[in-house]
C-alpha cells in the first residue's frame, strides 16, 4: 500500500513537471522567434550587395545622384568595409558620363586612388584629364601616359607633374609642339627647381629644352650660363 502509494505520487509529480518543462521550452522559442525578428527589422531595407549599388551607379542617369555621391565625406579608414565600399563605389561614379563635369574634375583633383584616377584619365572631357595630370598622387606610370595626350594643356600639366619620370619629361622637352611655359618648366630642373636631381638626367632634359625652337629667347639666355657643358654647347649651336 505504501509502495503503490508512492509510484502514484512520482507519477503524478512527473505529468505535472512534463507540461512544465513543455511550456519552458515553448517560452523559449518565442524568444528566439521575436529576437530574430527584432533584428530583421533592425536591418537596412535599402541596403545593396556591392556589385549592384556598382551597377546601378555605372548607368545611373540622375546628375544629382551621382553629384551626391561623388562629394559625399568618406568613411573613416577605421571601417575598413565600409572605405573599401565607398572608393570602389566612386569608380563607377568617375566613369559615368551622366555625372556632372565639375564632379569629375573634382574628383580627378582630389582622389588619391589608382583605381578612380584611371578611370577618369580616360575621361573624354580634357580638364577631367588635366586635372589628373596634376594630381600628386598619380602613378608615375599613369602621369607618363597623359604626357602624350592628344590635347596639349593636358600633356603639359603632366609634365610638370613630380611624379612624371625623367624619361617622360626628356621626351617632353623635345617634344615639338611643347609650349614656352612648359620648356620653361624643364629648363630649370637641377638648377632652379629640384636641385637634388640626379645631376646627369636633369641636364640632359636641359639641352633639350635648349635644342627646341619653341624655347624663349629668355630661357635661352638663361641656359647659356648653365653649369653643363653640354647644354651650354646646345645653346651656342642655336646662335
């Protein structure tokens, strides 16, 4: 009698402990339910996969989007993700033609990243790439191409450009069609501009400058007293 007594009990405990721990085990799941519903809704709605914000901006026809995006502060270089995103964004943006000229120009004047400036070095507006051409942040690679753009503004400003190399501005310097300010420019590197330039480089730009006939007769004076030799030579063989 006591012994079925108590199997009565435990199994009366035990059919009141299992709807318990049913119950629990609902609550629980609620829980979880609503916590990823909260975060659901927490979410971005407009947020886009980068390869689609890319698209959509490439071939975007609003100016005021692309004006928008192009002037836009970017994130802080502590968000590595979201700095990425932006500058690979402005690729798209750069490469539009929809996005207002003075939007490119800005960006070509202030960008330092390869990726924009490529982009817009081939911009078909040539004070987009003029502007390019003297940004300080160019490859020298990049600056050396814009040397031999088809416009002269444009090859000009690259050549003045520190970043273009000696081969770039020798060629410059004998460059036919290069203007009196430019040849200007050149004439002076190692002496006036750049004295710590690799002495035989910089005088060989210098006899070119002196052996063009485009270069001033001011610049010409001013030449027929350099410390080379042979630029002086250059100049006499003018006279």
């Amino acid at each position: 009698m006591t012994k079925l007594g108590i199997m009565t009990d435990e199994n009366t405990t035990s059919q009141q402990t299992q709807p318990t721990e049913a119950a629990t085990d609902t609550d629980a799941q609620q829980q979880d339910q609503g916590a990823q519903a909260a975060a659901e809704s927490d979410a971005p709605v407009d947020f886009e996969p980068l390869t689609a914000t890319y698209e959509r901006l490439r071939h975007s026809t609003d100016p005021a989007e692309l004006s928008e995006f192009a002037r836009r502060p970017l994130p802080d270089r502590a968000d590595q993700a979201a700095f990425s995103r932006a500058t690979a964004l402005l690729e798209a943006v750069a490469g539009n033609p929809r996005t207002p000229v003075a939007d490119r120009v800005f960006l070509a004047d202030t960008m330092p990243f390869p990726n924009v400036l490529v982009k817009l070095s081939e911009d078909p507006e040539p004070s987009v790439r003029q502007a390019v051409a003297a940004n300080g942040d160019d490859k020298n690679w990049l600056v050396g191409r814009l040397t031999k753009d088809p416009v002269p503004e444009v090859r000009d400003t690259a050549l003045k450009n520190k970043r273009t190399s000696w081969k770039m501005r020798l060629e410059g310097a004998q460059d036919p069609t290069a203007d009196a300010e430019t040849l200007d420019f050149l004439g002076v590197l190692g002496t006036e501009s750049e004295e710590g330039a690799p002495a035989v480089l910089s005088s060989m730009v210098r006899r070119a400058v002196a052996l063009n006939p485009n270069t001033s007769e001011a610049m010409l004076a001013k030449l027929a007293n350099d410390p080379s030799a042979e630029v002086r030579h250059a100049v006499e063989s003018r006279r």
